[in-house]
C-alpha cells in the first residue's frame, strides 16, 4: 500500500530544497515493511519496530514543512503540509541519514487510512488531533 505524502502547492521552493517533487515523497507499507521517501531523505525499518502510531495536528505552517526535528529529542518529519501527519513511534531507533531516530512523523495524504493499515498489521494507535 502506497501513501503519498501531501505536498502543498505553495510550498514548492521550499520542498524543492529537499529534493521533493512528485513521485518521491510517499509511505509504502509493503507486508512486514516500512519505507519512506521524501525527496533526497529515505526511513526504512520493519513493521515489527514500530511499537505504535498516533495521528497528530494540524501543524503550525513554519514547524511542518520540510525535514525537520524538534530540539532536545529524536524525532525527524518529512513533512510536505501543515494538515496533520502520522508519528511512528519505534521500539529501535532508525537511522535517517546521520541521525538515530525514535519517532518519525509523516504527513501523508491519508492520516486515517495509513493509521488503519497500521492497526490492520496489529500496532495500536490513536487519533490524538483537535478539533476546532
């Protein structure tokens, strides 16, 4: 199953820096695993160490753009739009390039489907968005 990450329009010149354009910026849950690309950026692990899932948001525009962490933690976003994102929370840090990295979240097109498909391969989660 492919989820593309939501890349909004006006965000172009900045994506670009990242090497995002359409095509390369998507979630595919393929079986037992995990892969996620976004632009020159790749997170890759087992669906084994993902220990959970929560649907989180929407985002301030200026923290959900782009490849991004948060300081003081090990959390990485490959984020494409402010409208939510899915964070994985895993039981083993994955390397993203140089770092190690416990969550990540994903700003996918379709929060509620990939949540599904995650709770479809047993990993529990939530949706933990506000409503206004």
């Amino acid at each position: 199953m492919d989820f593309p990450i939501r890349l909004q329009p006006g965000l172009w010149p900045i994506l670009i820096l990242f090497g995002v354009r359409p095509g390369n910026a998507t979630v595919r849950l393929d079986g037992d695993h995990l892969v996620a690309l976004f632009g020159f950026f790749r997170a890759e692990t087992s669906v084994a160490n993902i220990a959970r899932w929560d649907i989180t948001g929407p985002y301030r525009l200026w923290r959900a753009v782009g490849v991004r962490r948060t300081l003081g933690t090990h959390d990485l976003s490959f984020g494409g739009s402010a409208h939510g994102g899915v964070r994985l929370h895993f039981r083993e840090p994955v390397r993203i390039g140089p770092f190690h990295v416990t969550d990540l979240y994903l700003t996918v097109d379709d929060l509620e489907g990939l949540g599904a498909a995650l709770a479809a391969q047993g990993i529990a989660g939530q949706d933990l968005r506000t409503r206004r």
